[in-house]
C-alpha cells in the first residue's frame, strides 16, 4: 500500500471509531404505560431513570445517554417484540423495569440472546434470578422468596397459623404463592386452601366467599397492584376483617395505601426493600420525584429504576465499554450505594444483598402528611431476605 493511501485509511480509521464513541448509550424502560400496573412503575419508572442519568452526567465513555421507553402493554410478546427491536435496531443497551413477571421472563430471553443487560426492578418473580437466570440479568428491588418469607414470618409469629391464598393466575402470582406456601410451611403454620383468580380481575366476591367459610386465620393476597387493592377493599365490605381473619398481602406498594386508604388499610403488615421517609437521603431523593410526577412519592420499584441506572452507568464507566458480559462483571464487582441502596454487594444470580423492612400501615390519626403511611416494625438484613444458595436453582450459583 502507497503511504499516503495508508495515512488515508489510518484517518478514516479515526473517523469512524470516533463516530462510533459519539453514538448514544441509549437504556430501555420497559414498562406499563397505561394499564393496570402503571401506577407503581410506569410514567414513574420513566421520571426515576432520568433522574439518575441526570445525577450520574449527561455522557459516559464520550457518548451522550439517551432513555427510551416502551409500554409493553402487560403482553409477553410485545414486551419480546419491543426488546429485539431495541437490540437489533436502536442500540439500546440495557433494559430496566419489566413490571409484569410473565413479560419480564419473555423480555430476559432476548436479553439473553443479544448479551445485553436486563434488570428487572419491578418484575417480582423470584425465577427471574431462579431457574431462569442468565449471566447479564439482574433483580434490583426485591422478589417473592423475600416478599412472602418476610411477611409469613411476621405473620405466624403474630399467631396466624392457618392460611388460605388468593393467587393470581400468572407467573408472578404463581411464583408469589409457591414462596408463601413455602414460607408459612417453614414459620411453622399451614396452608388449608388455594384459588385462583384471573390477572386484572374487579370482582372477588366469589373467591372471598371461598376464603371466608374456610376458616383459615389468615388470608393471604399473592397478587399485585390492582388486584390488591380490589382484594382489600372487598374483604373490608364482606366485613372479613372484622369476622377475626386477617388480611395478610404479600405485595402491598404505597400507591396501594394511597388508593385503599388509611381507615381501611390501617394495621396492614407489609415487607418493603424501600420508604420514601427513611432517612435524610430517600426524603431529598422523594421531594425531587415528587416535583416531576404529580406530588407523589416514589414506590420501591420506581426508586429500584434509578438505582439500577445509576449503578449500570457506573459499571459502564469503570469497565470502559458497554458490552454486555463485561458490564455485568463489573456491577457484581462494585458495591451499589445510592439513597436507595448502601453498600450492597451483587451476588452472581443478578440478586442484589440488600435489607428488607417489615413495616405496618398506620391508622389515620398516627399520619402526619400526605404519605405519611408506614411505620418500621423491623429490619430483615439482606442475607436473611434473599433466597438462600442452597435452595436457588440458578446454575450460575452451583
């Protein structure tokens, strides 16, 4: 080759690879828009992830970053669809939120295909970083071992030692009700019956009724969102509260409360991986999501958004490349530390070590403020909230 015919392609070499470091990192919200679900993530979970690119800088590696959202409608294969899309065309590099178990499952085989970070902070499915695990993939908030361990050991303790569950019949319904059968069983009660109900469901009438003649001390709510707050505020209007059963709900958000309302919610316990009144941090962090989404406060899963995003940014600039295999190293290398998260480690399942809260629901006269709506009852350090090695079948673990 001539010399200067090299010293034009040594340029032009040049060039490209530096079109190529000025091309966004772009990161995926996945979530529900307008559905169901929508209230504990969605438009949120969108607020949350741009906040944490605006407190981590507006580049890494040189390159602008951009978020993205898509609203996978609470369907598997549009969430699938959504996700190839991004991967294959957009150049989007992480996704994050996945509320919904089933889409969040759907959405983690492409992941897995494409070698592109998932992290599912609103997908609650303990088989996420179960059974169906891979190396890029992450949970970031909590998930249904810790969720129905946490409150079955509370509840039994309390005394309540027959259950009966109302199960939502879906991936994270089934997951939910598998870990709390499991979890009374362990804590030393017993499980007398199940039913199922369908996903969105708004009459329960029928399944409370089977609850109700039961017998069971404590009826167990292994569903989400707005089948739990149909779920409470019936059994209130059946009058099973005040019969002597106990509601116990697996998976109780603040935006729940905040539709429920105190005067039927009041002495609710619940288990919690986040509360916007922690301390000094999560309140500075809540006031400023809050001034971007309507006054209100965050759930655990949106404030689980923004950690995440941060982190991954974070591994991304110390691994100084955005390839999938090598981030997702680094983010199980680096401690998590945010308002959220202190120090937490990242175990090789993608199963963050983080503490959990047994909180309970205060009574309208204890709520101060708007929001105002839980009180710390204990703390469950993360190595006793998160499954156990020995009993999860991840093979990344073994």
């Amino acid at each position: 080759m001539k010399p200067w015919l090299a010293v034009i392609t040594a340029c032009f070499a040049l060039f490209c690879a530096s079109l190529a470091d000025a091309q966004p990192l772009r990161i995926g919200v996945m979530t529900d828009i307008n559905g169901m679900i929508s209230d504990i993530s969605g438009a949120g979970s969108v607020v949350a992830a741009r906040l944490a690119v605006e407190d981590f800088g507006p580049t890494v590696l040189n390159r602008p970053i951009e978020v993205v959202v898509g609203d996978h409608q609470n369907k598997p294969d549009i969430g699938a669809s959504i996700a190839r899309q991004w991967f294959d065309r957009d150049g989007v590099q992480m996704v994050i939120d996945l509320p919904n178990s089933s889409v969040a499952l759907a959405v983690e085989r492409v992941a897995d295909d494409h070698k592109k970070i998932f992290i599912a902070s609103t997908g609650l499915a303990a088989d996420i970083t179960g059974k169906a695990c891979i190396p890029t993939g992450f949970q970031w908030a909590t998930d249904t071992y810790a969720l129905a361990h946490g409150i079955a050991n509370a509840v039994v303790k309390a005394g309540g030692k027959t259950w009966f569950l109302l199960t939502a019949d879906y991936a994270f319904g089934k997951n939910l009700a598998a870990d709390g059968a499991d979890a009374v069983k362990k804590a030393g009660g017993t499980l007398i019956g199940q039913v199922l109900h369908p996903f969105d469901a708004s009459e329960f009438s029928t399944y409370l009724i089977a609850a109700k003649a039961s017998g069971a001390q404590v009826i167990g709510l292994a569903n989400g969102a707005g089948d739990t707050i149909n779920s409470i505020k019936q059994a209130h209007e059946f009058g099973i509260d005040a019969g002597g059963q106990q509601i116990a709900a697996f998976l109780l958000y603040i935006t729940d409360v905040n539709s429920i309302g105190l005067e039927v919610a009041k002495g609710t316990y619940l288990v919690n991986s986040f509360y916007w009144d922690m301390d000094d941090k999560t309140r500075a962090f809540s006031k400023r999501f809050a001034a971007l989404h309507r006054g209100r406060k965050p759930t655990f899963a949106q404030a689980a958004v923004y950690s995440g995003v941060f982190h991954y940014l974070r591994a991304v600039k110390a691994a100084g490349t955005d390839d999938g295999p090598t981030v997702a190293a680094k983010m199980k290398e680096l401690p998590v530390d945010d308002f959220y998260t202190h120090g937490a480690k990242v175990r090789a399942d993608g199963r963050i070590m983080r503490d959990h809260y047994l909180f309970q629901v205060k009574a309208p006269a204890e709520s101060k403020e708007p929001w105002d709506y839980y009180k710390l009852i204990a703390t469950i350090p993360g190595a006793e909230a998160v499954r156990p090695v020995a009993e999860n079948p991840c093979p990344l673990l073994h």
